[in-house]
C-alpha cells in the first residue's frame, strides 16, 4: 500500500484480490504467506477507515442525537 490515501472501496477491491488469490491452488506457499500478510494490513486499514467515519458522524450529530452502529 502507498503512503497517499486510497478510498474504502479500493482497499475492499485490493482485499477481494487477495481472497482470490489466496484461492488459487498454484501459487507458493510463499505467495500464499505475502498475500495473506497484504490481507491483513487492509483488513486494518478498512477497520480503522471506518472507524474514523464513524466517529465523525458522531461528532457531526453532537446535538443530542445519536447514530447506533452495528458491530461485525
């Protein structure tokens, strides 16, 4: 991943390419670990994305009401 944000859906669209590729019974093991390892930075990154989004809402809604996010 580079240092310049990207959006949500394209670090949802990298993270589909490495589930696909994780798929893919002729890569190395190697290249299987690489993946995975890709997988899980942007399992991060979306994580904390989101996270960012919604407490922006939150603090867009400070006048009392409240939005209730549910958990994965």
């Amino acid at each position: 991943m580079s240092d310049k944000e990207i959006r949500l859906e394209e670090m949802m669209d990298e993270l589909e390419g490495c589930v696909k590729g994780l798929e893919n019974s002729e890569i190395s093991l190697e290249e299987s670990f690489h993946i995975y390892e890709k997988g899980v930075k942007l399992v991060k990154a979306c994580n904390d994305r989101i996270d960012k989004v919604e407490k922006a809402v939150l603090k867009l809604e400070e006048d009392g009401s409240t939005t209730v996010f549910a958990e994965a």
